[in-house]
C-alpha cells in the first residue's frame, strides 16, 4: 500500500501529535479535577464518575483515531491525485469507514458522558429547590433521548448499518439527504442541551447570599464555558456540511478532536474553581465573621441563604443550635459551589431566628 504521509491539510505525524496532545490535555484536566476533588470532600461523586467514562470514550476515540490515519491518508492523496485510482481505494474506504463509523458514536459519548456530569452536579444543587428539580428531570429526559436519536439517525444514515461499511453505499442522493439529516439533528440537540445546561444554575448563582459580585461573575463564566463547546461543534458540522462532494478528512478529524476534547476540559472545570476564587472566599467569610457581632440579617423570600460555617474551621456548635442548622452540610454553600457540588444543601425557606443569630 502506498501512502503520501504529507498530502491533506496537516501532515500524518503532525495530525498523529495533536490528537493525543488533546488527549493528554484532558487527561490533565481530569487529574487535577480528581486531586481538588478529594481535597474538597475526600470522597468522587457521581458527576466525576461521568467525566471519567467521558474520558474512557475519548482515549477510545483517539486510538481509533491514530489506527484509522493510514486509511484516511490514502484517500486524501487519492483525492488529491497523488495515487492513482485502484481497487485498494474500494479496501481502503471500507477501512477507514469501519472505524467513522464507532468513531463518530464514540463522539457523541464523549459530548453525553459530559452533559450527564453536568446533570449529576445539578441534581445535588438543587435537592431543595422542587421547580428546579422538576425542570432538572425533563432536561435529564430529553438529553437521554438526544443521544439515542444521534445513534439512531446515524444507523440509518445509510438505510442500514451494513451499506454504511460498503465503499460508495452512501453516495446515492436519498443517503445523503439522510447523512445531512443525521448531522443536523445531532448538532441541533447537542447545541440546545448545552444551552441548557448553561442557563439552568444561572438564576440561581445571582441569588446566593454572602459571595462577592466578582465571585458570581466567575462561577457564570465557568459554566458558560458551554459556549465553547457549541462553538467547536458547529465547526465540526461545517466541516461535514460542505457543497463538495469530497469531506476534508483531516479537518474533519481535527475538530472532532478538539470537540471532544474540549467537552472534557469544560466538564472538568466547575470543581477546578476552587483553585481560583479560594483566597477570596476566605476573605469574604472573614470578614462575615467579624462583622457579624449577632445582629439579625433579613433576606428577601426566596433567595438562597449560605451557611456561614465550614466544618474544617469553625468550631462545633452546641447541640441545641446544630440540630436546627442543615445537617448534611460540613462546608460552606458558597465553597461547594466553587468545589463542584461535592456536598451540597440550598435553604431556600424564609429563615428563622435561633437565639441571637439568624440560620
């Protein structure tokens, strides 16, 4: 077999460098996200679990990935008319769709697992806040059935599975209708999960009580890191959706790595907070303390009221004031927040005098 390594965009060893130069970003990511949650809470949850299978999926999809290259660039520098046509050509596309195909599912796993760990995060966010809950279940639902329809529409891309593997088995004007069809959906329902998931915990972070606006600021910036993610998958599209009849395999993989792995790195940043805004938020909590002197403080009904109290720095309370206070809170809620939700209790009632001090 003959193939020109440096034909396409990017040359064979440079292609081969970025996607696991991708990988080990994420990776990367995903440790020190592991490391700051057992700092925080000593324990995983199960949105880290979630971004551990998303980066399962995308060390998968990088290793199908790095076999697929020698298929790929062979086509390209048939395309390019580097090779001449022959009937390795038919074995080589065979080949290289074999691999799409599990590669492009692998995609979407990566870009669902990540969704999930951001719904798992929510979940415990919003244990106390029954419309937020509600709400919660039907986006869970509706990304639950996202997925199976990015899976189905892809097996039937090609009328079935089996003419997805045959060299040209696409190439008829229904199958392409019905490639593009795929690729619309998926991105569609991709982009408006995502915008979902973004907008949901925004009303809440400018109702919590006891942080500074620059903290706020920076937790709606954390997760409006969805907007990258929209951003590359888009691209991706673009990179499919073109009026030539011939995809630019290269940037196609290209984006659909850094789509990926992207995905990862936002998914793993929420709990990475910490390590920015943990200075502030010690002054913040600081200066609470001192000038909380026992006067009562009274918030509007509805807004989320913050314990004040870490349990790795204050003092035990006395009995009778800790059963009245939320029991399965042992940090302050501003500093889950910041943490990524390991341990995680909103008090959204009116509050409630419990002697001199207002819980």
């Amino acid at each position: 077999m003959v193939v020109l390594n440096d034909v396409g965009t990017v040359p064979h060893h440079s292609l081969l460098a970025l996607v696991w130069t991708c990988f080990s970003a994420a990776l990367l990511f995903v440790i020190l996200r592991t490391v700051v949650r057992f700092k925080i809470a000593t324990r995983l949850t199960v949105d880290d679990y979630f971004i551990f299978l998303a980066l399962a999926a995308l060390l998968t999809l990088c290793t199908l990935e790095t076999v697929q290259l020698d298929s790929l660039y062979h086509i390209t520098a048939v395309i390019a008319g580097r090779i001449s046509i022959s009937t390795e050509l038919m074995s080589q596309t065979e080949e290289y769709l074999k691999y799409e195909f599990a590669i492009i599912i692998l995609f979407w796993t990566v870009l669902w697992f990540v969704k999930a760990g951001f719904l798992a995060l929510y979940f415990k966010l919003f244990v106390e806040l029954p419309h937020y809950r509600k709400v919660w279940y039907v986006l869970a639902a509706f990304s639950v059935v996202g997925y199976a329809g990015c899976v189905t529409t892809l097996c039937l891309s090609c009328g079935s599975v089996d003419k997805f593997f045959r060299f040209a088995g696409c190439a008829g004007p229904d199958q392409v209708w019905a490639s593009n069809l795929s690729i619309y959906f998926s991105t569609a329902v991709d982009v408006f999960t995502d915008l979902c998931i973004m907008a949901m915990p925004l009303k809440l972070i400018l109702n919590i009580k006891q942080i500074s606006i620059k903290q706020k600021a920076g937790l709606v910036c954390v997760f409006s890191l969805c907007f990258v993610m929209i951003a590359f998958s888009i691209i991706r599209a673009k990179q499919v959706l073109v009026p030539q009849y011939f995809v630019n395999l290269t940037l196609l993989m290209i984006w659909s790595t850094l789509a990926a792995t992207i995905s990862v790195i936002v998914g793993s940043l929420p709990p990475l907070k910490i390590l920015i805004t943990n200075r502030a938020t010690r002054r913040t909590r600081t200066g609470s303390h001192n000038n909380a002197g026992g006067s009562n403080r009274i918030h509007r009904k509805g807004s989320v009221v913050l314990s004040s109290l870490s349990s790795d720095r204050a003092p035990p309370a006395p009995a009778h004031i800790h059963a009245q206070r939320c029991p399965a809170t042992s940090e302050s809620q501003e500093e889950m927040l910041r943490s990524g939700g390991a341990k995680f209790v909103l008090v959204k009632n009116e509050p409630e005098f419990t002697g001199p001090e207002r819980v």
